[in-house]
C-alpha cells in the first residue's frame, strides 16, 4: 500500500513508521521542510504521483482545509485525519466536498508530553485505543483502510459518534491536561530550592505540564462545551473539599479520597483488560552505576516480571528507593531472592 502523510509532528511520524514496519510505502508531507526531511529518512520516504491512502496529521486549524483539498486532488485516495476534536468535522467538510465516502475521520488515543517527528515512536500506539468516528457517509472501503491503519499501528478500534467523542475526550484527556497545568502554574510560583523537595508524585501529576501551548490551546477552544461542563465539576469537587477541610469533616475527605481510588480502579489495565492489583518492594539502592541492572538481573534470575517501577532520589543522598511493581503471586519469592542476595528490600502494602 502507498501511503502519504501529511504531518510529519509526533503523531504523523510514529504512524508511518508502524506502517513502514507493515511493508507499506511512505511518503511524508509537511509545511515545516526540516520536519519533512527528517520523516522522510526515518521512513525511507519516497516520492508518488497517486496513493492508496492518505493520513493528515495536523493542528486543528489546519486539518478540515487539508482533507478537503486531498479529496479534492485525490479522488480514488481514501483520505484519514487523525484530529482529537471532531465537533462538526464532517458536516463541514460534506459542504465542501463531493467526494464524502472516502473520508473517515478517527483519533488514536495515545500521544507524549513531547512532540516532533525527532520523540515518534512506532510503538506509540500499541495497545491503546483508537477512535473512529461512525456515519453513514463512511464507505466501506474507508472503514477497512481506518482498520488496516489501526491494526498496523497495534491499537483497538472502537467507533463513536463525532458528538459521544467530544464528549469522552473531554473528560478523559482534555480535563487531565488543564489539572495538570493548573498544578504547574501553582507550582510555578513556589521557591525553587524548596521544589528540591518534591517526589514522584509531584513529577508524576505534572507530566502533562510539559505540553504544548500552541497545540493544547487550539483543542480546548476547539471542544469548548463539553470541556466547560468538565471543568465546572471538578470545581464543584475541589470546592467541596475546601469545605471539608475548613470544617474539619474528616469523614466526608475519606469519602472523597475513597471516590478517587474508585475511579482509578476504573481505568483498564493493559491491552484494555481490567486494572491488575499489584504487590509492591521497595530496593534500597546505592547512588552509582549499575544499581539498575543487577536489580533487573536478580528479578530473572528469580523469574519474575517486572509490571512498572518508580525511583525516588534526592538530591544529595547516598541512597535511592526504587519500588517495583509486581504481580502478588511473585511477592514472596522475588522478596526471598532479593533478601538472599544481599538487597535491602521492604514489602509495601499499598501505593
């Protein structure tokens, strides 16, 4: 299959190279030359003259003006956007464009902190959802060809209405971006030598910070309702709690903290099965190379996996905690292993 992308940013990037690794033929577009350079020899770019399938993966004011004019220009194409805000995309776009069967707009729910073509991954997408919107005016052709796109990037297909996707992202996506850098600007106005003092925890709430500006304030304006409707409950959440706590009502903050661990258990664990509950060691570990990779090396020895780890380490300190995130029936042994060959380890009841 011949495939032109026109975006050559995180998203554009790290699909053409999950279909570069599918035997598809890239070709890469993009207004910013460098980006487009750079994308075309990650990808083994190639020049064509007529494609299978077209991908547009760019900002939102860029994206509806584009997916017309490849309609436009390539009829027998079947043209995909990948835009994470859809409210009335394809009513606009059917007033402009003749060639509506061969559209099918979609939005892969993965992305970083990071963009550029230079942090594409071409496992950005594995294992995670990917959002297809649903009409009568898809042909079959473009719903497979969405498919092959998702199934070569390894994500899960699942399709929405364009008004239910505003909706979800909304809250999902959009609203952990604005708590995100809600914290940020509070921390902004904080010591920085007394930020010395953070943990991960910190560091982990503040990932989504580290966003794009440009990019973030177009998708918010872009899905301003239902981000609105977002916002005004969390509001409503944190001024509770501002009550609780003036009123000392520790009841009512075990509620909401309970609440809280509630919806997180909500969130599906890998590949979309449910959330695994995990034992937690916690490994003392020296401040000098290799620490890591004798830690990594004990844990097959002992034969057991590795589900996700965290580090804690201040500055100064001689000693670090690193707490792996394991499945319970290996707690015991990979605690006796660990004990045996001289680690410093500790059980932890819960994260």
């Amino acid at each position: 299959m011949k495939v032109r992308v026109i975006g050559s940013g995180l998203i554009g990037t790290s699909i053409a190279l999950a279909l570069k690794q599918s035997g598809c033929l890239l070709q890469m577009i993009d207004i910013d030359k460098k980006a487009e350079q750079l994308a075309n020899k990650l990808v083994e770019g190639e020049v064509f003259d007529s494609v299978d399938l077209i991908v547009i993966a760019v900002d939102i004011a860029s994206n509806k003006s584009l997916i017309v004019n490849a309609l436009k220009e390539n009829s027998e194409s079947i043209v995909i956007d990948v835009a994470s805000v859809k409210s009335n995309l394809l009513q606009e776009v059917a007033e402009l464009s003749d060639n509506l069967p061969n559209f099918v707009s979609s939005h892969p729910m993965a992305g970083r902190e990071v963009g550029g073509g230079h942090s594409a991954r071409a496992d950005l997408f594995r294992g995670r959802a990917w959002i297809g919107i649903d009409a009568e005016t898809v042909s079959l052709e473009a719903k497979e060809s969405l498919e092959f796109l998702v199934n070569s990037c390894g994500a899960t297909l699942y399709w929405y209405s364009g008004r239910i996707h505003d909706e979800i992202v909304a809250r999902i996506s959009h609203l952990p971006q604005l708590v995100s850098s809600a914290l940020g600007a509070v921390v902004n106005q904080t010591n920085e030598a007394d930020l010395n003092l953070a943990g991960q925890g910190l560091r982990d709430v503040l990932r989504l910070a580290g966003s794009d500006a440009n990019l973030w304030s177009q998708l918010l304006i872009a899905n301003s309702e239902p981000v609105v409707v977002n916002l005004q409950l969390i509001i409503s959440k944190l001024q509770m709690v501002e009550k609780m706590i003036a009123d000392l009502d520790e009841a009512g903050l075990q509620q909401f903290l309970i609440d809280g661990n509630n919806g997180l258990r909500k969130i599906p664990g890998k590949h979309g099965m449910v959330q695994r509950n995990y034992a937690f060691l916690s490994i003392v570990i020296n401040d000098e190379a290799g620490q890591l990779a004798k830690i990594f090396n004990d844990c097959a020895k002992a034969g057991v996996n590795i589900e996700d780890l965290s580090i804690e380490h201040s500055p100064g300190q001689l000693a670090g905690l690193i707490t792996l995130s394991i499945a319970e029936k290996d707690e015991g042994k990979l605690f006796d292993h660990l004990s045996s060959s001289g680690w410093d380890v500790f059980q932890v009841k819960s994260r």
